[in-house]
C-alpha cells in the first residue's frame, strides 16, 4: 500500500491505464491521479474497431469506457492529446512530448502495442491502413465502400474480422498470408481450416504461403500489392495486420528490464517498486503455465489494471485468471480460454460443419486451452477445467451426448 496522498501518474489511456485510473478510485484511493493519453478521445474499448466501428454500428460515445464527465467527477486529471518522451527514475519525472515535466510517487506504464509495420516500398502510399485506433478505424472505414477492393496483408484475427466486416460493406476482400494456412500463429490446424472455409463461402479470396514485397500505386495511391512470387493483387485499399509491437522504448530508455515487453511480477510492478506496468506492454508471470509471456487482450489488461490498483491500496490481489480471447466474425463466435503451451493431442467436440464445435488442446488427461466456435458451454466449462487443472476422461469429452456440465464435474 502506498501513502495516500502518493502522486500516481498512468503513462497511456487505453482499456488498461483508463480502467487501472477508475479502479483507484473505486478501490478508495484519494491522492492526485493523472491520465495520460496520446489520443484525442478518451479510453474506450478497441476490438469493435474492426467490426461494429467498421460497420457503422459503433462510434466514440458509444465505445468509451466511461463518460468524459466521470474523470472530472473523479477528480482524475485526463490529459488527451499527449505522450511521454522520457521517463527519470531518480528525481521521478517524466517529460512529456509536449515540452513540460511531471513528478510522481507511483507510475504506471500502459502504454500498449502498436501495429508492426513492413519495411517495404510504398508503405506510405494513401490508402495503406493499418488498424490500432479510432482515428484508423475510421480512415478503413472510409475505403470500405462497396465494390471496394481489399487487400489484406496478415491473416490473423484481425485480419480476418475486417475481412469479415468488408463483406458485410459490399467490398471484395483478398487475405495474403505469410504461413501456409491462416491463424498460424495463434490457431490451431482445425480451426484454421474451418475459417478460411468459412471466409471463402462468403467470397473472401486467400493467397497463403506468399508474402507481399511492394506497395505499388498511381498518383500517390495503392492500385495493388505485389507477391514474393511476381504476381500482383490488385486494390484500392490495403490492411496491413501482421502483428503488434510493445511500446516498451520509453521503458527500456529508463533502465526498466523488457523482453518483448516489460517485465512485471504478480503485481504489476516493475524491478523498479515505484514503476508499474499493464496491459499489451507486459511480459508478466502465467503461473498457470509456469512461464512468462505478453498477452494482448482486453481481459489480461482488466486482470492487471486490478493488479495494480489492489497493490497500491492495500487490498488482496485479485485471483489469478485463465487467459482468454474472442473474435467475432460474420455470425460466428470464436471464444479462446487457455494457452496451447506443452500440449500434446487435439480432441474435437462437435461438428466443424455445423459451425458449431469446440477445439480442446490437451496435455495428457489435462485441458490447456479451448477454442469454441458458437459453443459457450464448452468455452466456459474449458476454462474452469483449465483454472483447476482437475483431469478429465477424454472419452467424455469427445462425446457431445454428454453435458459440459457433467463433463467437468
């Protein structure tokens, strides 16, 4: 617990640093909070962007986390608009992009991960997206009219749900895809196959196994991205989502120890006791797995966020949680609990062909992960098992006659 008139100072507004800001309060804290955020607009929530912002069903108002009025109302000081470009551990000050200083007692660094850029040319050209913000999301949407051709480069999750969203515009849309399926990187084999499957009856176009080389276009616009193997695609707008880097610079500038990210313990906190970290910036403990690793996800940014406001008000550290993710797509809902690490078999449950299935990673008689497709029974009955790590008869849970409920009892 720290003294309670401490200055605590949160470097990043986004769904980590905005919830960490209102869980302070929550949790009876009463010194001088600030806010830091480099965008214009305050914390909101990020994974509608590339589906309900899209689509127009979502905007500003109706993201945000809280009301602007609440920061005032909760004596937060939200400054939008601005960043850090330092951090001084001795004095404890960070100076801010903006020219002027700001001590503090407690910092908190939440200053996310952005998206990783390819060094190839014509990246600059107008009409090549990338999708982190608002202000992204908003440009996409633009481009997505109908008749619109999408490329997109990166056929991760986010590449497949603006896929998706495109679609859904009346846009045609082409994912290209380093790896030789989709998901690679995060999927397993199965689910894989059944959303490239899905995405193609829908009329998304899939070129795997390449990678693109040039961005090129005409009077300063994207008409196209060039193939590894020669060929062109052509589009009047290109996504590129192949992957997030941690903003950690500011920290590692500092002295603060990262590795893909900032390494924090089960509080939060830094090697440095004043400095804290959450959110898509950490490398942190998963106890579950015995290992350290960076998550990017809204629940691991909530689970830190009480982290570090339980640690610096004294209370008792929330319960450590599964990890868990979820996309939608189309009229599919894709709910991830779990982490694949060590895992030696896949058990289906269900039927892909249906659209209705739950992929189990299993290590030995022990569930590591789930990835239920329009199965929320399997989802959360998955995690619990996964949080206990209660063994299970395999033949159990492959027969779908069988209840999850009855499964993990």
């Amino acid at each position: 617990m720290i003294d309670p008139n401490a200055k605590v100072v949160i470097v990043g507004a986004g769904h980590a640093g905005g919830t960490a800001a209102a869980l302070l309060r929550q949790y009876g804290f009463g010194g001088p909070i600030t806010l830091l955020g480099e965008e214009p607009i305050p914390p909101y929530q990020r994974p509608p962007l590339s589906k309900a912002w899209l689509k127009g069903e979502a905007d500003e108002d109706s993201l945000a986390l809280k009301p602007l009025e609440f920061y005032a109302e909760q004596s937060i000081d939200l400054r939008l608009g601005v960043g850090v470009a330092a951090i001084s551990r001795g004095p404890k000050t960070v100076a801010l992009t903006r020219g002027e200083s700001l001590g503090y007692d407690v910092l908190v660094l939440a200053m996310g991960a952005r998206p990783r850029r390819l060094d190839i040319p014509g990246i600059d050209l107008a009409g090549v997206c990338e999708l982190r913000t608002a202000a992204d999301a908003e440009t996409l949407k633009a481009a997505l009219k109908p008749g619109c051709r999408l490329a997109v480069v990166g056929g991760g999750y986010i590449g497949l749900e603006v896929a998706a969203s495109a679609r859904a515009l009346g846009a045609e849309a082409t994912v290209i895809e380093l790896q030789s399926r989709v998901l690679a990187r995060v999927a397993s084999e199965p689910l894989s196959e059944f959303f490239e499957a899905y995405h193609r009856a829908r009329g998304v176009g899939f070129e795997l196994g390449v990678s693109v080389h040039q961005v090129i276009g005409e009077a300063g616009h994207v008409t196209g991205v060039k193939l590894s193997d020669g060929r062109t695609i052509a589009c009047d707008a290109a996504l590129i989502g192949v992957g997030a880097v941690p903003n950690d610079e500011i920290a590692r500038d500092a002295g603060l120890e990262c590795a893909n990210g900032i390494v924090v313990d089960l509080e939060a906190r830094t090697a440095d006791p004043a400095v804290f970290a959450i959110g898509d910036v950490t490398h942190r403990p998963l106890p579950l797995y015995d290992r350290s690793f960076r998550l990017e996800s809204v629940p691991n940014a909530l689970e830190q966020a009480k982290q570090v406001a339980a640690a610096l008000t004294g209370r008792p550290a929330p319960a450590p949680e599964v990890p868990w993710f979820w996309s939608d797509q189309y009229d599919l809902k894709m709910q991830i609990a779990g982490l694949p690490f060590d895992g030696d078999s896949l058990l289906i449950r269900g039927d892909p062909g249906d659209a209705k299935f739950a992929v189990f990673h299993l290590k030995g008689d022990l569930i590591q992960a789930v990835e239920a497709v329009n199965a929320p029974p399997e989802f959360m009955a998955g995690r619990q098992l996964i949080g206990s790590r209660r063994p299970i008869a395999r033949e159990r849970l492959a027969d779908g006659a069988i209840s999850m409920k009855e499964v993990a009892a």
